[in-house]
C-alpha cells in the first residue's frame, strides 16, 4: 500500500539575529495508512518542528523548510508536494485531510465560542455543510469520543468542561472532517494520568475504526510503548534511530536510544523489593556501586501530621460574601521518619500540593497539627515560623519560575544563610561553593543568572538553595516533572544521594506513579483532599486495597510494547468536585489497618 | 538584534544628552531678551532667514522662545515624574504584595484621587499653593501618583505569586527583602516604562497649568505655554505650533528608546 506521507530529508531551518538555526535536519520518515508513527524524543530535539512541517505550520513561527520534499498522498489520490503547495491548497488539507490535536486543550479552544461552534465551523468552511447537518454532525462527532450528554455539551463553552472532556472536543474536532492522517502534538502531556488513558483509548479506537494514519508526538517513553506501531528516536533535531516498537524497546541499536530506555521508570519493576532504588543511568556505573545498602536506621519520627484541614473560601454575590468551601485538605494524618521519603501521589485537584503548602504554612491550614522534631509549626508566631523555616525547605516543579531572573545564582543559594545569619564573608563564600559542589553543579556557575542553564541545572540550583540551611524535611512539589526523563533521573538519584548522606527526610508530592515507585519509602494515596490508601511503598504498590488506588495504578502507561493497557475505550469517569457549602460537615478520616502500617480509608 | 538595539540605545542617548545640552547650556548662551523682545511688525512670521522657526502672534522669535523653555519644561516634567515615582512606588509596591486589608485601604485612597481628572486636581493643588515652579511640580507629581500606584500594585500582584517570592518566603527572607530584592527588580521595566511616558503627560499637563495662568508665568517661555498658545492660530501659523510640538515629540522619542535599552542593560536575560 502507498503511504500516506513520506518525508524526504526535511531541512527547517530559523531565521535569528544571529544568522539562521537549524530546527532540523536529514529528517526522513513514513507513514503508512492505519499505521502509528510515534516521534519520540526530549525537549529541543525538534519533533514539534517536524510535525508543524507538515501542515506547513512552521512558517507561522518564523522557520523555513530550506531542503527537502515532504509528500501527502490525498484523499483523491494524487500526490500533493506539501513544500510546493500554494497557501490556498493548504488551506484545504488542513484541518479536512490532515487533523491536529494540541497539547493544552483550554487553549486550542476559543473560550467565547460554544462547543457547537467549534465544530461546525470547520464542517460548513471544508465540506459546505448546511448549519442545520454541520450541527447534526456535530452531534454524531461528540458521540463518537464518548461525551456524556452530548446535546447538553454542545451548547456549553469550553470553561465548563473538564480537562479530559476539553481534549475529547479537540479530538472531535480534528474528527471532524475524517481526516487520513492525524497529528497528535503531546495530546496527553497537561492530562491527569487516569484522563491520559482514556485519551489514548480513544484515539486508538478512532484509529482502528477509520483506518487513518496517526503521527503521534511525545517525551514519553511509556507512551510511546502503549501506542505505537513504528518510532522514530530524534535528539538535537536528526533522527537518531527508526525501527518497530519492539525493535526501539527490546533491541536499540544506538546509545542514546538505550540512555533514553535506561532512564525511564517502569512501574511493576519494584515488585518485591522493600527499600528504594536509585535510577539507571548510562554511563553512571560507577555511581551505582557506590550505592551502599540502605542504612538500617532506627525509625525516629521527624514530621507528624494530625488532622490536618485546609480550606479556602469561595467568594459570590455583589458583597462578595464567602458562600462555599474548596475542601482542599480534608482530615489528613501522618508520620514521616528521618532519612525517609513519604510519597503523596494523586491527580490535579487532590489537594497533596496544598497539604505540603499547609504544612511549610505557605498557606494557613484551617485546623489541625504539624509537629516537625517535637514543635507544633502550626502555634508558632510569625517571627519563630520564620526561625522554624531552617528546618524545612521546598523544592518546586518549575526550575524557571522558582529562581529569581535577576540575580545570580550565588546570591539565590546564598540567601537562606544569610537569613539566618549563619555565616557570612568567606564563610559564606565557601558554603555556597561546596553546595554547588554538593549538588554538582560547576563552580563557574555560580555568577550566572539563570536563564544560561538548563533545565535540570537551574534545578540542581534550586536543590542547593533548599539544602544551604541543613534541612531536616525537604517537600519536593512535583521537583522533577518538568525535566527531561534523562535529567531526571540524574535529579532523582541527586535527591536519593543527598538523603542518604545528610539523612534528609523528603516529602515528595508527585503525580508520577513509576517514579514513585522508585523511590519512596512510604506511599499516600490523596484523592478530594482526603489520604484514601497509606503504607509502605511495596504494600500499596504490590496490593492496593481502595479502588482509586487501584485505578490510578491501572491507568500508568507501561514502557513496555509487549504490556498494553488501552486497547479498548475506558468507562468515563464523573468529575467530583472539592466544593462544599458551608454548613457541610464532612465525616472523620477513618481507616482499616489491613496489613502493619497500611491503612486504607473507610468509605 | 543586538546591534539594532545599541544604535536605538545610541541615538537615543545622543537625542537626550543634545536636549539637556540645550536646557542648561541654552539659556546662557542666547541674546539676553532675545525670547521675549516682541517685535509687532514682524507677528506670526512664517520660518525666514532672520527667525529660523518663524515668530508667534507677539513678534517673540520662536527659536529663542524654544530654547529657553527647554529648562523650565524638562526641570517642572522630570521633577514631577520623580516625585511620582517616588510616592507611587512604595504605595504600589505594599499594597500589590501584602494584598488583602492593607491593598484594599490603599487602594481605596488612590481610587478616590483616580476619580479626579488628573488636571483638576494638578489644577486644584497648584491653586491652593500657588503658582510658582515648585508648587507646579508638586501638583503635577500628586497628580500623576495613583496612575503610577494602580500600575506598580498591578506588577507587584504578579510578581507576589511568583514561585520565586515562594521560594524566598519558605528560605525564611522577611518581607521587606523580599520586596527589595525580589519584587522590586522584576517591576522595574514597568516602572521605566510608564515613567517616561509619563514625562510626556507631565509637559503638557504643565501647559495646561500654565494656561489657566498656574504654571509658568509669562514672559517666561514653556513649550507647554507656547502649544498652548498656539492653539487659536494653528490655521494662519501652524508652526507656532509645530515647534514645541517637536521638542516635545524629539525628547519622548528619546526617554522613549532611552528607556527601552535601559530595561534590556537591567534585564540579565537580554545579554
């Protein structure tokens, strides 16, 4: 059978003050029909670039395709030179013969238009539909990915869906016009992880039932193992390697295809192991054996939680009044151990960032007790909250937001001690150095701002700051999801290093279960607010006991071709909301201890 | 890009430094009276050879009368703007990052200014102290201040939430270093910005002042006063108009791209 694209060493190159940048270069594919074609690769290798080519998109961003032929075969049957092709043909394909999904579907929506507009537009513009069958069909489309209430949704805006909802209306509309080939740009990267699997059920539906071809774009290994039939490996926007699914997973042939494989976390792999385990890196032996075995600690308790509670008020009416409560954190307690990790794991919304905030007192908790080494945070006063604050940093998700773009990272990684007036002149100077030595990041960076470094490096940066005050509790809010898989595992094992030399306790708020595995001692389950399942890492992994554990644990992608999960269309899950009026009175957080250590809540 | 940006930085300085040459310089070096001797045969004359840029509806030579506004226009405008800052800043700046009770007192205050055309109450202050350049200056600064606040507190609100203020909180910084050294850098390029458009207002806010006989007292030149003036004429003299019109056009056009490289040297991320 013919395929449906062929790129032919695609060259894009941007046009800088400083001369032109190569987007990418020698870039050669094929995609048959009905066939997935993932593009896998980390942030800057170009795989965005690439796909936008295809629509001819790119030029909207300032690059040019300088070399190359990128042909679509169309629905007609002829073949259409995508490079050549005048703006008025591609106004044709896009949209009717080639459909996108975005990465954020808030934004690939326009917000003052209803979800019948979206879809009709595109519908009477390609096909000349009347308003009456464009409106019909519009019905059909939301049917077909499985929206609850379809003739209700059509006429609401896209602020009232919800997040899975949204990419389902993006997808339809992609649908709409039966396209043969569908790009899919990171479609399921901003989802929650349950969300993520019911998207990625539905496109492989879609796929199978209309037969059309799909380029799928991600970072994500697992995904990749999930979804596609062939995948191209790109780095610093070439093709690194090109083969099946199973030949990429089980058989790569080039190192950086293999370091790529070697960093991901597989969930499942832990199984029977009691004690974390730091990342497989390439190249990092060495770092590996020097792991010693896990110190048998005696467990001493660093970071008691009672019934913590925070809420925050929802504002109405013209005086502004608070009418409701966004229950945030609901009756949650536990304990957490010096040199351990307690995982809080749950999707957007379940309140494990508030419950790390309430216990800094970024945020006031409503009621409750944090006790950290035998003082009540919660009855300190403003001035010995700010003294207590030596004992308990924070680590946040983004390394571009948490660093000040006006100073040196000297001065950042320096300011904590000079708070504290723990030392200062050349005791100040040397502190910060072997910080930076700590965290291992080069000494010369130290008079950087810090847009010159990267990702994983403002991290590490980040990671010195928490530490220039020797922390007994680090809460890491979602600390390495923005980092690229292999920086990441250089940060995890980083974090995992640190703790065993200087007996950190981390409270790691994360979304991601795999990486959870990994590394945590112990494992909480939030859900609304609420703790549902506690225990040992192996215990809730091994044998999850609520349901929703037991969902979230089924909807992890595995980065394995041979394990998929989402062949068939999964059941809609309702969205729940955290919004109480204010005479509700919730129940007491009461759990079943079913094994030593392992509670699971009550329903 | 970078080039571009240090020629724009260049002409910029070189149009400020020539206009501040002028205001100190300019004064001392003309005819005395040669700004205010009138000469009734030769009114509203057009650009010659004897008055370079044509005369007003009195005879005085436009050229002379430009020059000598230079100092009274730019000392009564960049006065008034600093003094705006000065009390705007601080205004903004607490009541943006503390929020909540005090940002709602404080805003309350600078409400109630906004609801007064800012000329009225320049106008007011100015008649209450009386007309003399300090008191000009001080009503022009008063004036201008809630603009300036509403605008800071903006920032200040933004840049409060900023992971890095966060960050700086749970390091244990107290407030006040948060906002020197976190909030305040990162509100500046607005601040500069709406300075140096601010500076254009603050010129013609002046020669509204002086119309109303506030602002600069005749025979004294101000290119405020000479726009003003040339109001009823535009039709049979348009340069009476067009004259102080370019100082002051040429003088934004500088502070403007002054102001634009000044951000880019302050801002770590453009080098």
């Amino acid at each position: 059978m013919k395929d449906i694209v062929s790129v032919d060493h695609l060259r894009v190159e941007f046009a800088t003050g400083d001369g032109p940048v190569v987007g990418v270069q020698d870039v050669s594919f094929t995609i048959a029909p009905g066939e997935t074609l993932c593009v896998v690769g980390e942030s800057g290798s170009g795989k965005s670039v690439t796909s936008l080519s295809l629509m001819r998109l790119v030029e909207f961003g300032g690059g040019t395709i300088t070399q190359g032929a990128l042909t679509f075969m169309r629905a007609d049957g002829t073949t259409l030179d995508v490079t050549a092709a005048s703006s008025q043909v591609m106004g044709q394909v896009r949209g009717n013969e080639i459909g996108m999904i975005f990465q954020e579907p808030m934004t690939a929506l326009n917000p003052v238009f209803t979800i019948e507009r979206q879809l009709t537009d595109g519908l009477m513009l390609h096909k000349g539909l009347t308003q009456e069958a464009a409106s019909a069909r519009a019905l059909d489309l939301l049917k077909s990915v499985r929206i609850p209430e379809p003739e209700r949704r059509l006429r609401q805006y896209p602020h009232e869906l919800s997040g899975g909802m949204r990419q389902r209306v993006v997808i339809a509309m992609a649908m709409a016009c039966e396209p043969k080939l569908l790009i899919a740009d990171e479609p399921t990267t901003a989802l929650d992880v349950t969300i993520q699997a019911e998207i990625l059920a539905l496109i492989n539906r879609l796929k199978r039932e209309n037969g059309m071809a799909v380029l799928f774009i991600t970072h994500d290994m697992a995904v990749v193992a999930q979804m596609a039939d062939r995948v191209v490996v790109m780095y610093h926007g070439r093709i690194v390697e090109t083969g099946t699914v199973e030949q990429i997973f089980e058989n790569p042939q080039e190192n950086y295809t293999k370091a790529l494989l070697a960093a991901v976390p597989k969930l499942g792999e832990m199984k029977g192991k009691a004690a974390p385990e730091r990342m497989r890196l390439i190249g990092d032996e060495a770092a590996r054996a020097a792991q010693t075995a896990p110190k048998s600690r005696k467990p001493e308790v660093l970071l008691q939680v009672k019934n913590l509670t925070t809420r925050f008020p929802v504002k109405g009416g013209i005086l502004r009044r608070t009418v409701a409560q966004v229950h945030a954190v609901e009756d949650v307690s536990f304990t957490l151990n010096v040199g351990e990790t307690l995982a809080l794991v749950g999707e957007s919304g379940c309140g494990k960032s508030s419950c790390g905030r309430s216990i800094l007192r970024l945020i006031e908790p409503t009621s409750g007790e944090v006790w950290i080494g035998g003082r009540d945070i919660g009855a300190l006063n403003h001035h010995d909250l700010r003294r207590a604050r030596a004992d308990m940093q924070m680590v946040f998700q983004d390394p571009f937001a948490s660093l000040n773009p006006y100073r040196r990272l000297k001065a950042q990684v320096a300011e904590p001690i000079q708070n504290f007036g723990l030392a200062s002149g050349t005791d100040l100077e040397a502190r910060v150095v072997q910080l930076f030595d700590r965290v291992r990041l080069p000494r010369e960076f130290m008079t950087r701002f810090p847009h010159e470094l990267s990702g994983g490096q403002r991290q590490r940066a980040a990671i010195a700051r928490a530490l220039a005050v020797n922390p007994k509790l680090i809460v890491a809010d979602e600390a390495v999801s923005a980092l690229d898989v292999s920086v990441q595992a250089q940060v995890l094992n980083l974090m995992m290093e640190l703790q065993e030399d200087l007996g950190l306790s981390y409270l790691f708020i994360s979304h991601d279960m795999a990486v959870v595995e990994r590394i945590a001692h112990h494992v909480g389950v939030m859900y609304l607010g609420r703790i549902v399942e506690i225990g040992p890492r192996a215990a809730v992994f091994d044998n999850p006991q609520h349901p929703y554990t037991q969902s979230l644990l089924s909807a992890v992608p595995i980065a394995d071709p041979r394990k998929r999960r989402f062949a068939d269309d999964l059941a809609f899950k309702p969205i729940t909301s955290p919004i109480f009026p204010l005479s509700y009175q919730p129940a007491k957080s009461t759990y079943t201890e079913i094994a030593p250590g392992h509670l699971v809540l009550n329903a | 890009m970078k080039r571009f940006k240090t020629t724009k930085g260049m002409i910029g300085i070189i149009l400020l430094l020539l206009i501040a040459l002028v205001a100190i310089v300019g004064p001392m070096v003309i005819p005395p009276d040669a700004a205010t001797a009138m000469d009734m045969r030769a009114r509203r004359a057009p650009p010659s050879l004897t008055h370079i840029f044509g005369t007003d509806q009195l005879g005085r030579d436009l050229m002379y009368r430009v020059i000598l506004g230079t100092r009274t226009s730019l000392e009564i405008a960049v006065s008034a703007v600093v003094m705006s800052i000065v009390l705007g800043l601080p205004l903004g700046l607490i009541s943006g990052y503390f929020g909540g009770f005090v940002d709602n007192v404080l805003m309350r205050l600078v409400d109630t200014l906004l609801a007064f055309p800012a000329l009225l109450l320049a106008l007011t202050i100015s008649a209450v102290l009386g007309p003399n350049i300090q008191n000009t200056i001080i009503a022009i600064g008063v004036a201008f201040t809630p603009y300036l606040a509403r605008i800071i507190r903006g920032e200040a609100l933004r840049v409060a939430q900023m992971p890095y203020v966060e960050a700086a909180r749970s390091a244990g910084t107290t407030d006040l270093m948060i906002m020197w050294r976190h909030v305040l850098p990162n509100i500046l390029p607005a601040v500069i910005v709406q300075g140096t458009i601010s500076l254009a207002f603050a010129i013609l806010a002046e020669a509204g002042l002086s119309f109303l006989g506030l602002g600069t007292q005749p025979p004294a030149a101000s290119w405020g006063l000479m726009i003003q003036a040339s109001r009823d004429q535009l039709d049979i003299a348009p340069w009476t108009a067009l004259v102080p019109g370019l100082a002051v056009a040429l003088t934004v056009l500088g502070l403007n791209m002054f102001g634009d490289v000044l951000r880019d040297i302050l801002d770590p991320r453009s080098k």
